[in-house]
C-alpha cells in the first residue's frame, strides 16, 4: 500500500496566490490529463518571503476556482429588446466586442470623456487601470477601497506617513504587547497568522478589543468586548490617561512629531494652523507638507525657535505644553501655543468613566490597559545595537525598541467616524514612540509618504477635455481645499462625488456611490459603466435591492439611466446578469499580473517586495485577462502613453507594456532585474528578460535594505535619501508625524469662512466645521442621529471568514462545505428577549429595511450587538449555483439593512430632502458598520427561507457547466 | 482489546463512559496504563496540535482535501457540489466551540481528524480486515479494496474521525498522508501532511510519538499535551495543547473603583 505515489511525478510551476488579496507564493503541481495539464496539488512557496511555505483555506481550493462550472468562457451581448438584469445573452467574438467598445469610448472620449466610469473591485493593478482613466481623460475612477479601508489608510497617512497592512503593520517579532482593534481576517491573512503564532509562543500578551470573539480574537489571552463605533471613545480616554499620567515619549515627541510645534490662537486666517518663519529660504507656508519652517518654545533659552534645526540642537528642550499665562507670544504679537497643549485640553474631558458609557468597558479597566501600554512601551522599552543617522544629522548609537504593536481594520474603518478614530489610534501610537520603532507598527516601502503624500488628485474642471489626458491622476491625496475635484461653485466634479466638500479627503475613491449618483444624474448622466471584478449588483453595495433597480431603471425616453454597463468578471456573478456587455476574465493561474511599488507591493519590513504572476495553465475558452483586455483598448483609442511618436502601436500587450512602460527613467513596474543585461535593481533601464527573470525567481523580487535603514524611516537620512534615489518618494524631507492635523484645520478654517480661498457651500459649512477637527475625538456614528435608536438599539455587524474572500469563493465546493450559509449570532440574552429560540428564524429590522434570517445563540457577542459572516447569501441561480442552494435560500446579506444614503441634517442652506451618501464625512469610507438594527421572530406560517429572494438567475451562454451530482475530483486521471 | 470493546462485542453493555469531549491534562503522553493486549510499537507517528494558536482558519481542512482528493486514498468524493445541502469527504474538520458565558466566553477551534488511536476500537470490529493498523509507523489505514462500507468502524469510533465516501461506497480517514511522508520522489522538506505544511500558525506538530527526543514528544511533556476522552482506553496518538494565558504585565496599581 505504501507504494510511492505516481502522482508525486508532477510539473511544479511557481506563480503568485490570488485566492484573497493577501498574495502569497504558491507552487502549482501540475499533471497530465486527457486535455492537457491539470491541477493536481496547490501548496505554499517555502522560498517566498510573504508565506514562507504556508497557505490558507482558499489558496488550498484553489483547483475549484479554477475547474468552477461558474466559469465565464466567452464575451456576451445582452440579446437586443431583452430586459436588462434578465440575463438573456448572445455570444460575440472578441473582435467584435473590441469593436463594439472601442466606437463606443472613442465617442465619449472625443465628445465628454467624464461620461466612461471606470470602477475596478479587488484589482490589484490600479497603477494600470489609473492610468488608463487617466490617459482617457475621465475623473471617474476608483477602485474598492472606498468601502472597504479608506479610513484606516487616510486616519493613518494622514497622521503617521503609512497604515497597516500593505504598507505597514505589527512588528510582532520584536513586540510585547500587541493590541488588535477589530480586523478583517484577509487584511493581513497569512503572515498575521504565522507572527500571531511566533508571538503568542514566544510568551507575547495578545489583547483582543471586538465586539465578537472569533478568528484571531479567539487566541487572544484576553478579550476586551466593545460596543461597535465606539473605538474612538475608548482610544481617546486611553490617550487621557496616557496624558493625566505622563505615560509619554516626551523625546520622541520633541523630536519626531509635531507636537512642540506653535500653532496659533489668534482668530483669523491663520487661526489653528500652524506658526511659521515666513523666510522663504525655509520652504513654502502652511500646506502642511513642509516640517522645517515651523516654530517652537525653547525652554532652556526662554526664546521661539525655529522647530528645525534649531529648536532640536543640542541643549534645546521644546516646551510641549502652554505656560501659565496659556500662551506664549510671537514677535509680532500673535498668540502660540504648542500642538501637545491642545491635545491636552482636548483629551481632559475623555475620561474613563465618559468612554465607559459609550463603549461599555468598564472604566477600571481602561486605566489598567493604559498602564499596559505604557508599561509595554516605555518600561519594557530595550534598545537594538543598530546605529543610524536622523534627518538633521544626529547619529543615534542605537535604535530603542517600543515592543508595544497595534492592529487594526474593518471595525474601525468601516465606521463613519472612523477616520478619526484611526487617527486617535495613530496619536496614542506616537505618543509612546511606536512608530517605525522595533515591536511597535513598521513601514513597508515605498512607505512612509509625506504628510500630506505629495499625489495631488484631479481636481481641474477644465482639464476634462475630449481626447486629452488629465494633468493628474484620478486619486491621490488633498492637502487643502485648493485641491478639491469641485467646480468653481463648488460643486462635485466627479460622479461620485469623491474629493468634493461632502467627503474632501476621499482617498480611494468613492465606488459606492457611483450607481446612485449616475441614475439621479447627480451631477450629470454617464454614458458607459465599466466594472472590474465588482459584485455591485450584490454584496458590494449598501442597499443592495435598490442599486438593482437603480441599474435597470429608464428615463423618459425609455433610456437605461446608466446606458452601457460593462461587466468583466471570470464568474457568473449576480453582476454579469445586469451587463449591456459581458467580458470573460481569466483566473489567476492564467494570466500575468504584477504587485507592483507603483501600487500595492508586497513589501517586508526589512525592504521593498514585489511580485509577479505568470501563467501555469492556458486560458479556458475565450477568456482574456483584463489587462490585456485595457491595453488592447488604450492601443486602439491611441491613448498617448500607449502610442508612438508615429501613431502606432506602442505596446504588443500586457507583459509587453509591464517591461516596457516607464512612469520615470529607470522605474517601471517592476523593480528586479532591470537594465539591458537584467543585472540593475530597483532602478534601470527595461530588462527585455524581466518575465523571465521573474519566473525563474519564484515570482518575487525582495530587496533587503541595510540594517541602518530598517527602522525610524519617517527621520532616517539614509533611508530618505536612498528612497528618493529610487523613486518612491519624490522628496528627501522627513515625515513629522502629526499629532495635530493643520491639514484638517484648512478645512475647517474655509468652513468658518475664515480663509479666502475656497469655501464650502452654505450646507455643509457645519459639516465640515465639525469632522474636519485638527485633534481626534469621538463622535457618534451618522446613522445614529437618522434614525430612532430606542427602535432600534442593536449593532448589527459583519465578520469575514478566514476561509471565504466575498462572493469569489460561493462557487467554490470545497469553500462553500465549510459555509454554504450563515447565521445571525446574538447573545442569549438578547435573543431570548426578543423570543427568538436558537437556530429559529427571525426578522432582522433596520430604519431602511429588512431580512428573514436564521438566528443562532452565542456568548462570544457583545449582547448589544448581532453579526453574520459577510459576503455568504446569494442570488438564487448567481454563480452557476443550482437554484435552491443554500446560499440563497439559507444564506442573506446584511447589506439589505444599510442604507446607501442618509439625509443631511437640516441646517443652514440645505435644499430641503437634500441626503448625502452614507458615509465618513472626511473621508467618504463607506458606513456599513453603522447600521442599527431590532430582531422579532418570524411567524410560524411563514416560509423557511431567507429574506429577500431575487428570480433565478439563469445560466449564462458559454458558462462551463458540467454540474454533476456527484463530482469525484481526481487530477489526471479524469475530467472535474 | 481495551475493555468497553471486549463487552461490546460479547454484547454486554459498556461501562459508562464521560461525554466529555475533552478532558484537558488527563493524557501526557502514552504513559498512562491501560488494560491492553494491543503490542505497543516501538514508533507511532502522530500530529500534536496547539490550541493556543489555532485561529480555526480551515487552511488545514482544504490542503487535505486537495492533497488526498488526488492521492492514494482518492478520489474524495463531494455530493451535492454546487446544490443545495452540500457534503463531502473530508479526512480532516474544523468544529468550533465556545465555553464559558460572557463576558469570559473562549472561542475554540478544534480541528479533528483521526487520532490513529494506540488501541483503535475501529480495527477489530471490521469484519474483513479492511482497517488495520500499521506495525512499522502506527498509522491506522483502511484498505480499499477490503472494505465493504458496513460502517462498523465509523459506529466503533468514539471520535467520530471515520469519513464514508457516499460515492465510492467505502469507509474512509486521514491517512496521515502516508503517501506523502514516505514518498522518496518528494523533496525530505516536503515529506509531510499535507495539513501541517499549510497550517499557517503552524498550530500542527506531526512526528513519531514514541521518541522521547521528537518535536512532538517535547512539546506534549513541555507544553502539557493531552489525549481526547483517554477514559475511553483507546490511547489516541494525536494529542492536543492546551490554551495558554499571557497575564497583564502590570497589576492595577490602584483598588478598583466601584
């Protein structure tokens, strides 16, 4: 019986994971079948530093995405006269789909390019997919962030230089205490798991602040329960007692941050911006983005300094806080004072008793977990033997550790006060000196940006002009009302109204919003809807039910509001059924794509990481990567970029246009193995063997930076010169972390009308007089004051299974045995309260609507709040799934409960009815934590189903299929 | 024979036996003694699994699955793939509990497969020797084209570890991927379950248990390792490792308000 297995005999190739959007090396055994190579075995790359040989739940099913009978296999036409949504499709060439589209975007974009919306889901190219917007000249782009983590991105470059995950994250090895604020378990996925491990058996403690205990909570030496939305109450009495008792890297803050910096008191103009040395040999004034032209008190000379180099000269002593008279005064007259002392001020009041009654922690046990922290952080503090040299010179003979590290995601992001929440976070993190210090939270490169990044979004009304690129990329960063995307009445220039006064800092986009803007025409109609890999027709948007009708609903003329969708998806998505035009998209074992600096790597702390994928199997049927699918378009609208001086064709394709395509000289892509011969790094000319090189490197290029430029990045003159040489970063300054915000401040002042720049419209004055706050605080979440709250007293919230990443694994057999169906998990307490029984069905009520689920008990809930797993409920028929599957009729969203707008309060100048999206008021993140919601039990006649149902979708042309009733899976030997 | 399965098979009702599932720090390796005339072999390979890391992400649960489905034990049929009620054959399964009431509630993951028992009740009571237990490493087997699917072996397993494949008709298990950890055509780094070279927090130590110097011996005497239900006298290989607790590193530094 122990007879070596044949099966071992296999082709092993090595491409990248992109089961979830973790990417891990992974290595593809393959065997011969009766049609070719097959997957026989997926395990971990042991040679990739991301998962050094592990792999998770999905990446392990990954031969069931690729076999899934869901499988698109070539480009569909919605039948002419057939109803939109009713899934009745013709097969087309590609030609002629190429054809179709190109005459369709060469007219938008020779007549009003803003018309073409591109709205890409979990891509994980939008170095390209930007520029394709961009060189098409439409605004109009964005990609999922918006609802998924804007917040925790925006609250921590905002303040930090860099956020966690991608860019940066726990440095766990080093890291005594490491405290998880909610999370998102693919957000970091594996290598959170293995540093979870190490950590815990290396005797780290692990707190665990959420309203559930599962995934990573579970191991959690101690689990702190918290009501959702409330983090920030409880960061910002952290941060009082922190305050109160002195808990503080007083050096630190000196030196790396803002806080000794002078803002000014005096009303005005300058009114909370920071005081600055008008000498225009120190930089430009107050756009936030230049540290050296600050000012602080001295207190050994009694005297104003300038913040750099001066006031951090040997001697020096800043004063962080005011002095008795509660001021200090400027040669002029102005009246200062140092950031520190209006975070002093601000946090007073946060007591631990005030965030008791809102988080529901007791308040004892807030004041201990301060201790903790500090305790971590400053007593357990130890310094590694590594020397380094900060910006203004000064050499450092060692590198002090900080083993107190952070994690956070979803729960705080997915809030609409989350933005400062982060932020709150990002303060109480520097307050200890944990940032980029060894076991606190470390960058990844290219991070750490400059506070504000120097990427300035579109925002030039006159700029969108047919056949023209824009002057700017679609998304970036802004540093003042001066770089909104508004009109000169200060109205959205983009359909989503990203970057506008509703929601300034809209880093990534506002995806969620695209739908319902373009079918009020608000601000204008678009013409064609091009969807990447995004379920909106389902679990990617709020509300789901109306953007469904949103999507098939028809103007006077018997117009689709939105008149051309474009759907591109390798599944037979709840989206495709609603497509004018559907394009079959690969898998990710065959296709190309690269992690690239220009975008998302797959950075290490210890130096930049990117990667590569590359095909280990040939495309099924018709089906063609979406690159190449935007590169053959670029190509044949003759987008600048992609075109030669001579009007040709510039790029044969994808891998072609990777190698090839230079934003700068010398960077491109991709970072390894560049110049002619493929012996340059980081920076050179085009390797033509770039793929090649790739390939025969595991599919990964990690460069490991000298040890000197391993930590204190933000300050670390090597690193920042080295990081400008390399061009991920454009200039060489140091990153002050900023304890208060003056780029918030800018807002706020135009809010008061106390600037002569732009100011908002009457409406949203209020608004942005009150979120755009320079200190963190908390405040309670939007819905809140929409809605009657004894009516609805339950937060109603979501969690992400380890084993499922959104609706791209409910086609998977492996995946959907482990959750074919989901459940509303309540406390007992809570549910016996309301007479529902355990695994009875129940009505789940929210002020926007309603769904009939099943409810289960549970003691790992905070009784004030009920969760589901997210993404499980399905459209009856969607994803090749036999009508009546579990995941339609047993499965549900939540998302049917949240509302994908909410209405503005009444104030000063608001049209009456006005609503605005629901959504941070700063950053524009979509709110889908918020919801607030009852429970009753379903009455004993009613179906035991789940609530809403959709019609049947039905099987799409050209869909795999194939569907047995017993499928015996065996590689080689015969056909899935 | 241990005792509960001698009376059964004379049909005498058994002792009564603890439902307890789990019965923390009662194992400690093999040393506990039992009625038996099962030999003890000299090498008994087996997974040790760590509860204190366990994030109960499945990564274990599919990388068999897709290992064996294509192996020597395959194909591992699924019934139902893309209908209503979906089953399968899995050789290994995350169950998750929660003990304790809010708010000192524990989450646990539990991931179980066959524990390739010392004395496992499901060999003598298959009527063609379809289950056996191998002298040379311990793993228990089935072998195939014995079994006959009468199921007696899934009844006798208090563990409820046996899988029976809807569509080939026969009982199935983990096989501690067998056809891998002696495969001389795989690279020595990857001669191992398929499920501990996935599990991401490397929550499964596999080894022989009988060598006192093995990873798996040291972490079951260092890390107090126990066995499931041992009042069942089946001496299970695999064993399990306790949560552990990280107290806070400072003690209040005031008595608590009320």
């Amino acid at each position: 019986l122990a007879e070596p297995n044949p099966t071992a005999q296999t082709t092993v190739k090595c491409t990248t994971c992109y089961m979830c959007a973790c990417r891990c090396g992974i290595r593809v055994h393959l065997v011969e079948g009766d049609k070719g190579p097959e997957v026989r075995y997926i395990d971990g790359n042991p040679d990739h530093p991301l998962n050094q040989g592990v792999i998770c739940a999905k990446g392990s099913a990954g031969i069931m995405k690729q076999y899934s009978p869901a499988r698109l296999t070539q480009p569909l036409l919605r039948k002419p006269g057939s109803e939109r949504g009713a899934g009745e499709f013709e097969p087309i060439s590609w030609e002629r789909a190429f054809d179709l589209l190109s005459e369709r975007l060469a007219h938008i974009r020779a007549t009003d390019p803003k018309k073409f919306a591109l709205f890409t889901g979990r891509d994980q190219m939008q170095a390209l997919t930007g520029l394709f917007a961009r060189q098409f000249g439409t605004p109009n782009y964005a990609a999922h962030g918006g609802f998924c983590s804007v917040n925790m991105a925006a609250g921590m470059i905002y303040s930090v230089g860099g956020s966690f995950w991608e860019f940066g994250g726990p440095d766990l090895e080093r890291s005594k205490l490491f405290v998880m604020l909610g999370t998102a378990e693919d957000h970091h996925s594996n290598p959170m798991k293995t540093a979870l491990s190490k950590f815990k058996r290396a005797g780290g403690r692990f707190i665990s602040i959420n309203p559930v205990r599962t995934g990573y909570s579970a191991i959690a030496d101690e689990w702190i329960p918290i009501k959702p939305g409330t983090d920030g109450a409880l960061l910002m009495a952290l941060l009082h007692e922190l305050v109160r008792t002195d808990t503080l890297d007083h050096a630190f803050l000196k030196r790396f941050t803002n806080a000794p910096q002078l803002v000014v008191l005096d009303e005005g103009e300058r009114e909370g911006l920071f005081a600055f040395d008008p000498d225009p040999a120190k930089g430009p004034p107050g756009d936030g983005r230049n540290p050296h032209n600050k000012l602080v008190f001295d207190r050994t000379s009694g005297r104003i300094l300038n913040a750099y180099p001066e006031g951090i000269a040997d001697g020096c002593d800043p004063a962080l806080d005011a002095p008795p008279e509660g001021h200090y005064t400027l040669a002029d007259g102005t009246r200062v004072v140092p950031a520190f002392a209006l975070l002093r001020q601000r946090v007073l009041s946060c007591t631990p008793e005030w965030a008791q009654a809102i988080t529901g922690i007791a308040a004892d046990r807030i004041r201990l977990l301060a201790q903790e922290l500090g305790h971590a952080a400053l007593t357990q503090a130890f310094d590694l033997p590594i020397p380094w040299t900060d910006a203004w010179g000064k050499k450092h003979p060692t590198t002090q550790a900080r083993p107190l590290a952070f994690h956070a995601m979803r729960g705080l992001a997915a809030h609409s006060n989350g933005f400062q929440t982060v932020r709150s976070l990002a303060v109480l993190m520097s307050l200890l000196g944990t940032i980029d210090a060894p076991g606190g939270f470390r960058h990844k490169a290219p991070y750490p940006r400059h506070i504000v990044p120097n990427y300035r979004a579109f925002n030039d009304p006159d700029m969108v002009k047919p056949n023209t690129p824009l002057n700017a990329a679609p998304l970036g960063f802004p540093a003042s009302p001066e770089e909104l995307a508004i009109h000169a009445d200060g109205s959205p220039i983009r359909i989503d109204h990203a970057f506008s006064w509703e929601h300034p800092l809209s880093a990534h986009g506002m995806m969620h919003n695209v739908i319902t803007n373009a079918v009020k025409g608000d601000p204008y109609r678009i013409d064609t809807l091009l969807l990447f890999m995004a379920n909106m027709a389902w679990n990617s948007s709020m509300n789901t039910m109306a953007v469904r009708e949103s999507l098939n609903r028809k103007d006077e003329q018997g117009e689709y509001m939105i008149p051309f969708l474009v759907v591109c998806d390798a599944f037979q998505s709840e989206t495709v059924a609603f497509a004018d035009l559907v394009l079959p998209d690969t898998t990710y074992l065959e296709r190309h794509d690269t992690m690239s600096m220009l975008d998302r790597p797959i950075s290490e702390f210890d130096g930049p990481v990117d990667s590569v994928r590359v095909p280990v199997l040939q495309p099924l049927g018709e089906c063609k990567p979406f690159q190449e699918v935007l590169v053959e378009l670029a190509s044949r609208l003759k987008f600048p970029a992609f075109t030669t001086p001579e009007g040709g064709r510039k790029f044969k394709g994808y891998t072609d246009f990777i190698v090839n395509f230079e934003p700068q000289p010398g960077i491109g892509f991709l970072m390894g193995w560049r110049g002619e011969n493929g012996d340059q790094h980081l920076r050179g000319a085009p390797n033509p063997k770039q793929w090649e090189a790739y390939a025969q490197n595991n599919c990964v290029f990690h460069y490991t930076l000298p040890e000197n430029m391993h930590y204190m990045r933000n300050w670390n003159r090597d690193y920042l010169d080295f990081a400008k040489d390399k061009g991920w970063r454009q200039r060489n300054d140091p990153v002050q972390l900023a304890i208060y915000s003056d780029t918030l401040q800018s807002f706020r002042l135009a809010a008061q009308g106390k600037t002569k720049g732009r100011q908002p419209p009457e409406h949203l004055r209020e608004r942005i007089n009150t979120y755009f706050d320079p200190l963190p605080f908390w405040y309670a979440p939007l819905e809140d004051a929409a809605i009657d709250l004894k009516a609805f007293p339950l937060n109603a919230i979501t969690q992400r299974p380890m084993a499922m990443y959104h609706s791209w694994d409910s086609q998977n057999a492996w995946l959907r045995q482990i959750h074919s169906h989901n459940y509303l998990h309540v406390h007992p307490s809570t549910a016996q309260a309301a007479g529902v029984a355990d695994g009875g069905w129940a009505w789940v009520e929210s002020h926007w609507g309603q769904v009939r689920c099943m409810l289960r008990y549970s003691e790992a809930v905070e009784p004030g709040t009920v969760w589901t797993w997210n993404a499980i409920g399905k459209g009856d028929g969607a994803w090749h799934l036999a009508p009546g599957s579990d995941e339609a009729r047993k499965g549900f969203l939540l998302n049917h409960l949240i509302s994908e707008e909410l209405p503005l309060p009444q104030g000063a100048g608001a049209p009456a009815g006005a609503k605005v999206s629901n959504s941070d008021p700063i950053t524009g993140q979509a709110g889908w934590y918020d919801v607030r919601v009852r429970i009753r039990p379903a009455e004993p006649e009613e179906a035991a189903q789940s609530f809403p149902q959709v019609d049947t979708m039905q099987p799409v042309p050209g869909v795999r299929g194939g569907v047995a009733q017993v499928m015996r899976f065996f590689a080689g030997k015969s056909k899935p | 024979m241990i005792q509960w399965l001698k009376d059964l098979m004379q049909g005498h009702a058994p002792a009564p036996v603890s439902p307890h599932l789990m019965e923390p720090g009662g194992g400690g390796g093999a040393a506990q003694a039992v009625d038996t005339d099962t030999p003890t072999l000299a090498r008994q390979l087996a997974l040790v699994i760590d509860l204190n890391v366990c994030v109960g992400c499945h990564a274990c649960v599919t990388a068999c699955k897709q290992w064996n489905t294509s192996g020597m034990a395959g194909p591992l049929s699924d019934v139902n793939p893309y209908a209503a009620e979906p089953t399968g054959t899995f050789f290994n399964r995350v169950q998750t509990y929660e003990a304790g009431s809010f708010p000192n509630t524990d989450t646990v993951h539990f991931p179980k497969s066959c524990l390739h028992c010392e004395d496992p009740p499901c060999v003598p009571v298959c009527p063609t020797g379809a289950s056996y237990k191998r002298e040379a490493d311990g793993i228990v087997l089935v072998d195939a084209d014995k079994c006959i699917g009468c199921k007696y072996c899934a009844w006798a397993c208090p563990y409820g570890a046996r899988e029976f494949d809807e569509a080939s008709g026969v009982m199935t298990k983990c096989t501690l991927c067998v056809d891998r950890i002696h495969n001389p055509l795989l690279p020595e780094a990857d001669r191992k379950p398929a499920c501990v070279k996935a599990c991401p927090t490397n929550a499964r130590l596999f080894g022989d248990v009988k060598d006192p110097n093995s990873e798996v011996s040291q972490a079951i005497r260092e890390r107090g390792g126990y066995a499931l239900m041992p009042e069942w006298n089946t001496r299970p290989a695999n064993q399990y490792l306790p949560r552990r607790v990280t107290p806070a590193a400072v003690a209040p530094s005031a008595p608590p308000s009320v």
